[in-house]
C-alpha cells in the first residue's frame, strides 16, 4: 500500500483525535495515598477504639476493620468503607475524598456523625455505587453535585438533619434503585425529575416537610416496591397514575393534607401488602376494587371523613392481620364476612356510626389480640363466642355504652 494513501494518512489522525476527545481517566492515587488519608480522619474522631487496626504498618486491604480492596490498572486500591454502627463521633468534612478516588461503596450509617457533608468531594466520586450516610445528625442542604454520581444505585440518607430542597438533578441518577432521605427537615416540593428514576424500587421522603402534591409522573416508576411519603405537608388528591405502580408492596401517605376520594385504580396494585391511608381528609365510600388486594396485610384508613358501608367484599382479604377503620363515619352493620379474617390480630372499628349487634362469628378470628368497637351504636347481646378469643389483650367493645349491651 502507497505509505501516502488516504487511508495511511486518515488511520492516525482518528487515533489522533479519539485520544483527545476521550474523558480523561480518574486519577488514581496509590494506596498509600489512599490509607494516609483515613488515618489523617482517625486522628480527628473523637472515638478511635473501632478503628485500632487502622495502622500505618499493616496492609489496609488485609487488616484494616471496615475496608475493602479491588484491583485497578493492575494496583490495589481501597474500593469500600464499612463503618456501619460503629459510634464514631467526628466530622466527615476533614477526610480527604480527594485521595479515596476509586471508592465504590461508602456505608458510615448508625454513627455519631456530625456537621456538613462534603458535597464538593463527594461529587467527585465518578465510580461510587453506595453510599450510605443515614442514622447520624449531618446537617446541610443536599448539594447539587450529588447530580454528578452517575453510576449510583443507592442512597440512604435518611435520619439526619439535612435542610433545604431536593435537588431536580437528583434525576440524573437513573441507576438508582433506593432513594431514602427519610426522617430530615427537606422542605418545598417532590421534584417531577424523580419521574425518570425508571430504576427505583424504593423511593421514602417520608417524614421531612415536603408540600405541593405528588407529581403525576411517578407512574413511570414502574419497578416501585416501597413508596413512603408519609408525615409531610404534602395536599391534593392522591394521583389515580399511582394505579400503574403494579409492583407495589408497601404504600405509605399517612399524615399529609391530601383530600377527595381514594383513588379506584390502587386496586390495580395486587401485590400491596400494607396500605397506609390515615390522618388524612379523605372522603367518599371504601371502593370495593380495594377488595381485589387480596396480599393485604394492613389495611389502615382511620382518621378520616370516609362514609357509606364497609364493604362486605372486604372479607376477602383474608391475609389481613390489621384491619384499621377508626374515626371515620361509617354507618351500616359489621359485615360477618369479616369473620373470614383468620389471621386478625387488630380489628379497630371504634368511633364510628356503625349499628346493629356484634357478629357472632368474630368468634372464628382466634389470633384477635386488639377488638375496638366502642363509640359505635351497637346494640345487643355480647356474643358468647367471643370467649373463643383466647389472645385478646385488649377489648374495648362496651366499656364506653354499657347500657346498649345485655349480657346472654
């Protein structure tokens, strides 16, 4: 081939030009770098006791209590940190992520951290999978360079004392498959950009002081398996697009502002096992579609303004172990399908406008620990085969209207 053909002259210049444009590899820092940083952090926590073994004459991939290693470029690099439950009180702004690189797995939960995360540093960790910061009191905001893991599949950040927004950016994290920021002091609104974490099978902001509604297009998250946004200021209607969330098994709203009806299309959701509704301002009738959740397990919608009948259907759910309708305003009789529910152990009926006797076949729910039936407008005889109930601990039928009870 002529050396100044096309081809010859083309073939380097490409090579030429894919090196340049190529990312740049991260910076690797030698092992050493790597240790003397986490033994620079050992010196500042107030507790050192867990970490003894941490030493700068054993090799840290071997003896060091809590690290990890893993092979890059030919070298061992410390790949994880371990510190789960450990006590440790200190500062996570003083250690040196700079030199930590390489880290794919970061668990510090269950300590006694302290102050500010270093959002900057963090952000910098191009290859971090984990990581797991939950159960300290670090404070701050969510910083946006947390838009910058883009191979995260986890993150817990839960019971801190974290402040400000949910970053929309958080949406760039498309592995994830946890989000958990439950438990902080997170105010304003749930960003519509956690619609494309298509990925998340457990997304909790439950407990911080989030309000607005709940953006529609959480439907896309389809591989959902927890959805917790119980106790914030959250209001509207509860979207009828969570009816798409078919692998559903624990749904948590309670304690927020929301109005209007429960939505029919949640009886789409065949694998929920616990239902959470209450301390709400829902309204309207029990949909029997409820009654196709046949994996229930807790059913609870009480303190809310729910009206009509309880469904006869209801009776078919017969893995419920808590049934909770309490302060609402159900009229009507007790169903003696819920003699079905044999594997009861809470039936909490009280404060209602329910009428008629007890039904006798609450004899059959034998695992019965909780019976509260009182504040309704029962009438009749106390059936005998309540003494079938031999764990009852609790039962408060009567003791509020005796005078509408005769005993047989």
């Amino acid at each position: 081939m002529d050396p100044l053909s096309p081809l010859n002259l083309v073939l380097p210049l490409a090579i030429l030009l894919s090196s340049l444009l190529a990312p740049p590899a991260i910076a690797m820092p030698s092992i050493e770098e790597q240790a003397g940083a986490l033994i620079a952090w050992k010196a500042t926590l107030q507790t050192q006791e867990p970490l003894q073994s941490w030493d700068r004459k054993a090799w840290p991939c071997h003896s060091w209590r809590g690290i990890g290693c893993g092979a890059r470029q030919g070298k061992f690099v410390i790949t994880k940190i371990s510190l789960r439950g450990m006590r440790l009180r200190g500062s996570l702004e003083v250690l040196n992520f700079s030199a930590l690189t390489m880290l794919t797995s970061v668990d510090l939960s269950h300590n006694k951290l302290t102050g500010r995360i270093p959002w900057s540093e963090v952000g910098n960790l191009a290859i971090l999978e984990d990581l797991r910061l939950g159960i300290n009191k670090l404070s701050s905001s969510i910083s946006n360079s947390i838009g910058n893991l883009a191979k995260l599949s986890v993150l817990i950040l839960w019971g801190n004392q974290l402040s400000g927004h949910i970053p929309n950016n958080l949406g760039n994290l498309t592995k994830l498959s946890l989000l958990d920021l439950c438990h902080n002091q997170l105010s304003e609104h749930i960003p519509q950009e956690l619609g494309y974490l298509v990925n998340l099978k457990g997304l909790r902001l439950c407990d911080n002081m989030l309000s607005s509604s709940i953006p529609n297009n959480l439907e896309n998250l389809t591989k959902l398996t927890v959805l917790s946004l119980y106790k914030n200021q959250l209001s509207g209607h509860i979207p009828q697009e969570l009816g798409y969330l078919v692998n559903l098994k624990n749904l948590s709203l309670y304690s927020n502002n929301f109005t209007g009806l429960i939505p029919r299309s949640l009886g789409n959701l065949s694998k929920l096992s616990h239902l959470f509704l209450w301390h709400k301002q829902l309204s309207g009738h029990i949909s029997q579609k409820l009654c196709k959740l046949v994996n229930l397990e807790k059913l609870d919608l009480s303190f809310n303004m729910l009206t009509g009948s309880i469904p006869n259907c209801l009776g078919n759910l017969t893995k419920l172990t808590d049934l909770a309708l309490f302060e609402n305003q159900f009229s009507g009789h007790i169903s003696q399908e819920l003699g079905k529910l044999v594997n009861l152990e809470n039936l909490e009926l009280f404060k209602n406008m329910l009428t008629g006797s007890i039904p006798n076949n609450l004899g059959n729910l034998t695992k019965l620990i909780d019976l509260s039936l009182f504040e309704n407008q029962l009438y009749g005889h106390i059936p005998q085969e309540l003494g079938y109930l031999v764990n009852l601990k609790n039962f408060f039928a009567l003791f509020k209207q005796p005078h509408k009870f005769d005993p047989e």
